[in-house]
C-alpha cells in the first residue's frame, strides 16, 4: 500500500482491520524520541511491503484505542492478521519490528531476531538504509544503550527505573566511574554477580536533577532493585557487608551471571531460608520473638518506622496497608540486629519487610503485593477476622467516596504510569485542584470492576462527590472551556 495512514478514532481502526489484510499498528507520542526514530523504519517498511497495511496512533491523543490494545508506553507496536492480534512489540528495535512485519507478510517463517546487518531477508534496502543510519547516531546497533533514552518528565523517569531489574544511576560508567562511591557500588555489583543495568548521571543534567526528586535522595549513586530504591552508596556497602543484598536480590529473582560468588544455603540465606552463622534459636529469643510476631493482628518487621520506611519495599506495603485501612503495628528491624538475625530463622524467610497476620507470616513484599493485586489479601484478612468481608460494589463506592474529587488512575500523581493519567494530574495540580488518587495497577479487582460500575472502559476517571466526570479526553474540554475547578467545587 506503500503509505502510513493516521487513525483518527476506534472506529476508523476498526474499519480498517475489517478487511482482514496484514496489519502493523504504530503507537507513538510525539515527545519520545525512539518513538520518532522508530517511526523513520515504519514509514520505509511500506515500501518494502506494499500488501501490509500501515497504521500509526499517536497513544495519548487516542485513549479508546491505546487502552484497547493495552498501551503503556511507546514506541509500542501491534500487528494483525485476519483482523485479529497475532503479535506485539515494545521499545526501538528496528530488527525485529521488520522481521515481525515481514511474518504477518507471509515472507518468511520462523522468524528470530535479526541484528540490523542481516535484515535482508526481512527487508528491502529502504528500511536498510535507515536502520544503518540510526546505528550510527545511536552507537553499535548490538550495543544496549540506556543513555539514548529521552528523559524529560516523571514518567520517562520511571520508565527508566522500570527498565532492568537492578538499575544503577551513577556518576560515569561501570568501565570507567568518575566518583569513588559510584566505583565501590559497581565492584559490589560485580562481586555479587548480579546483572545490572546504568545511567551515566554526568551526561543528561534533566535526569541527574529529576532522579533527586523522583527519589527524594540528593546524591549519587542511587541503586533500584525491581523499581523500588535501596539507597546509596553507604547503604548498599552495610547490606552488601551485613549479605542482606544478595538475599534482597535472591528474594526478588534477580538474575546473576555466575554462581561463584553466590552464597550457599548455609552461609547467606537461600531464598526463603538460612541466615549466616548458627540456625539455632535461644529458647529465651524464640519466645520474644513470638511475642512480637502476635502482638497485634497484623504486624509488619520492617526498615523503619510507617512515617519514615527505610527501603522501598517497606514503604510499599506501608502504602499499601494503609490504603486498605488495615490498621497493624510495626517493628523497625533496623533498631534490633537480635531481632532482625533471629527473625529470618524463626520465620524460615530472608529478608524484609515481613507480614504476619494473626501469628502466620503472609510474606514478603513482592508476595503481599501480588496477593494485594489479585485480591487475595482481602480474603486472608477477612477470613482471619482483621477486617469485614466487603462486597465489591461497597468496595467501589467506599473508594469513589473517599474523597471530594478522586482519581483512578495508572500510577501515582508523582509517578504516572501513562500519558492520559498524567495529563490529568497536571491539569488538576495547575488549577489548585485538592484531590485523592488510586493507582489501579496496584488492585486488578477495582481496575476490572471499575469499567463495569462506572460503565467507562479506559482510565483515568476522575470523579466528584461520588458522580463521574470523565476520562482524560472530557477533563482536558472542561479545562480548556475554563469550567474544570468550577466543575469540582460545585
């Protein structure tokens, strides 16, 4: 067909797959950089194959369809066959976007990956010519680089953290760093053989200032473990002396390049199981220990205190917790070394934080967290007495209600998942606009019983005195009328 349509709405997609011929679906924004350079490859695909259908959506200013098809960031990628989905891609990869595009094609078969110089049997020498031309200005096309990614907003910003499951932000690179405590965390890295990914500080000034606010820590290094912050450098030295690292990255599966220099079962703790030294309990430690764990129905060990957590993960089911106004006690483990070593033998667990309702560990807080997206939490806690059973319907309106003007949204006002719910954010904020939100990535019980309440498919919906107002789309009208701040104080 040789030319990239635009796709104004739902419906003008929907017609263009009815027919039934290949198709490939380009999401873009306009402010994401691979998303412009990927852009170059699609627009040349067509030449190379005229029977495929080329379509581009720019994501945010087509919520319908991006929440369709599950777009979350860009550049992202959907291609069809017979009017249904038969495969997706996200992020800049020329090659495989052309290989993927030549098997709806029909050209090939079995395709894998191909790097840039061995497109030919996916590609004509237009998009060759282009993929050449973009492993120029990016480097070696086969070399994995963070740094090309644009950072300009909150949301980039965790799309980087998000990137890799151990992400280092440090000043220069691990071959050479260009400060001392960003050189000690790279060789802890290194001994621990653990695979992680960087972000040279020194070369982009707009995420060296963002990550400070990002993660409310004014140096560097800061390194990230499944998204969440472990610290600094002297932070990750008294965990990497205490063998608390390793269980933190076992704990979360975090992927090591060697098994050398991996503690046995015996010596650091494996998984769920083992700490250093002796794996017997004082009678007098086990009984305090007891005490502790039933002192309240729910208690949480963790790294500091509900109003000052000490790592991301106890600050996560803080959050969390705190959200399903569960009341609980806590217990810092930073404050204790007795309780922190002798806990991870009693309770045959790790690392922290550590839950326990009613006298029985839930786990850590990858598991609470998962249990807490699936709604399984809930049912323990209802189950053991901690809280009433509560209809979904009531669980909704309790929600909703919570607050004069509530946000269900992807993400947190401070770090949002998508471009829409940030759209809404920023328009609030700029009106002075006071309100709650609700991350309904974290619960896929309110995200899926919120479409059917509401009788509304996408997100964000923002919402006033319990009535709905809208998505994205019918709040940025009421902004640019003048009439969204008299809307919400009415």
């Amino acid at each position: 067909m040789g030319v990239v349509k635009d796709v104004k709405s739902k419906s003008e997609l929907d017609s263009a797959l009815s027919g039934g011929a290949p198709a490939a679906i380009h999401f873009w924004a306009s402010w994401c950089e691979p998303s412009k350079q990927m852009d170059q490859v699609f627009s040349h695909l067509c030449t190379d194959f005229p029977h495929v259908l080329f379509l581009r959506v720019e994501a945010e200013e087509q919520p319908e369809i991006s929440d369709a098809y599950a777009v979350s960031a860009v550049p992202y990628f959907v291609f069809c066959k017979d009017g249904k989905t038969s495969d997706t891609l996200e992020g800049a990869n020329p090659s495989v976007l052309a290989n993927k595009v030549a098997k709806i094609a029909g050209t090939i078969d079995n395709v894998e990956t191909a790097a840039p110089a061995s497109l030919g049997m996916a590609a004509g020498p237009t998009v060759l010519e282009t993929v050449k031309d973009l492993a120029k200005q990016n480097g070696s096309s086969k070399t994995k680089t963070t740094n090309a990614i644009p950072m300009d907003n909150l949301t980039r910003l965790q799309q980087l953290v998000d990137s890799h499951p151990v992400f280092l932000f440090m000043k220069g690179t691990p071959e050479q760093p260009k400060c001392k405590f960003s050189r000690k965390v790279v060789e802890i890295l290194k001994n621990e053989g653990v695979e992680f990914e960087t972000f040279d500080v020194l070369i982009d000034d707009d995420v060296r200032e963002g990550m400070k606010k990002f993660s409310n820590w004014p140096t560097f290094p800061q390194l990230y473990c499944k998204g969440e912050l472990l610290g600094g450098c002297d932070i990750v030295v008294a965990m990497h002396e205490s063998g608390e690292l390793m269980e933190v990255f076992r704990d979360h599966g975090i992927p090591f390049i060697s098994k050398q220099n991996v503690p046995s079962p015996g010596a650091q703790g494996s998984g769920k199981g083992g700490v250093a030294g002796s794996t017997t309990l004082s009678a007098e430690l086990a009984s305090r220990l007891g005490t502790l764990i039933n002192s309240s129905s729910v208690v949480l060990f963790m790294k500091g205190k509900p109003e000052e957590p000490k790592c991301g993960f106890s600050s996560k089911v803080v959050d969390l917790l705190k959200q399903e106004k569960v009341e609980f006690q806590s217990f810092d483990v930073l404050s204790d070394d007795e309780v922190r070593q002798g806990l991870k033998t009693f309770s045959n667990w790790s690392s922290y934080p550590q839950l326990y309702v009613k006298g029985q560990l839930i786990g850590g807080s990858d598991i609470v967290l998962e249990m807490h997206k699936s709604g399984a939490l809930r049912k323990v806690l209802a189950e053991k007495g901690v809280i009433q059973e509560e209809k979904l319907e009531d669980r909704l309106k309790n929600l909703i209600s919570s607050s004069p003007v509530m946000l269900f949204m992807k993400g947190k006002p401070d770090a949002p998942s998508c471009g829409f719910s940030s759209k809404v954010v920023n328009a609030l904020r700029e009106e002075g606009i006071s309100f709650a939100s609700f991350d309904i990535l974290s619960d896929e019980e309110v995200r899926q019983g919120l479409k059917t309440y509401s009788n509304w498919p996408t997100f964000p919906q923002l919402y006033y005195k319990g009535e709905l107002i809208g998505g994205c789309d019918i709040v940025m009208e009421l902004r640019k009328a003048g009439e969204l701040k008299s809307t919400l104080s009415e």
